[in-house]
C-alpha cells in the first residue's frame, strides 16, 4: 500500500498546504488560550489543558519555517491533536484546516533538500497540487522531544501536587 492509498488532513501555514495523515490525527480543536513561559523553547506555543492531562502545542509553522514569527493568531487557527514519536500526544498550531482528502492522485517521496524540517516524506499530487506530507513522528529532534516531554511532566508534577494542596 503507497501513502497516496490513505486519507489526510490538509493544513495551511503562512499560505502553504501541507498534509497529514488521517491514522495520526486524532482530532482538530479550536483554539483556545495556550498557557506559555518565557523558559520554553520558541517552537512550543504553550500549553493546553486537555481533558485534565498537559498537552504540548507546537508552533508548527514556525518548526518547518513555514509563515511568519506569529505575535497573534488568527482567527481561524486550529490545534491539530496527533500521536508523534513514541506516541506522545501533540498539539500543532495551524493557520487553518483546509479539507480532509481521501487518497491523492500519486506520492513522490522526498529528496533531503525538499523535505522542511526533514519531517516531509514526500510530495502528493492531488490534481496539479503537490503537498507536502508530513510525518508527525519526524517533526522533533530527538533533544527537542525530551525537552518538551521533561516539560510536560513537570507540568503534571505541579498539578497534582497542587490538587493534593502540596502547592
């Protein structure tokens, strides 16, 4: 089976699409307030409280250099929830969710120079369109990871010590 057999989600940042594949999105939430500190690293957005657990948001345009160095978001951006490497559960700050695509039309993997960030497997065609198609699993450095998942615990840390009044 070829990645153009699957479906994905197709994303907008800084005007270009990008896609990712249906079995690693687990859903598109709104946008709500995202808890940030100045420590962080830049490409972590801030923080989200979903359903009582800490969940990382990325700033995925700007991981893959892809749009501008945003001071606001737009009124139509998104987090998109997907399993990423060891099946971390991530938030990705989107300018926008575009369409959902069932398979494409045909798959070109990627040459190193035209994957962004090195987390593009390849290019597929859908129509005269080529999108990027991106693999969650690939979109941090390994030290980027342990960095974000040592913040995330610390995180949950001062939750629970705060609900057991530890604070």
């Amino acid at each position: 089976m070829s990645p153009a057999d699957d479906s994905y989600l197709l994303i907008d940042l800084g005007g270009q699409a990008f896609a990712l594949p249906m079995g690693s999105v687990r859903e598109v939430l709104p946008l709500p307030v995202l808890d940030r500190q100045p420590p962080w690293p830049k490409i972590l957005a801030g923080m989200i409280n979903l359903r009582g657990q800490a969940m990382p948001v990325l700033d995925l345009g700007l991981l893959l250099n892809a749009g501008a160095d945003r001071e606001t978001t737009d009124l139509y951006a998104h987090i998109v929830r997907v399993v990423g490497r060891g099946g971390a559960q991530l938030g990705l700050l989107v300018d926008r969710v575009t369409d959902a695509q069932m398979p494409a039309d045909g798959f070109k993997p990627a040459e190193p120079d035209e994957s962004p960030n090195g987390a593009a497997l390849g290019h597929l065609r859908f129509g005269e369109r080529l999108v990027p198609l991106l693999a969650p699993d690939r979109l941090l450095l390994l030290e980027e990871a342990a960095r974000i998942e040592e913040i995330t615990a610390a995180l949950a840390d001062r939750r629970q010590a705060v609900s057991e009044g530890r604070s």
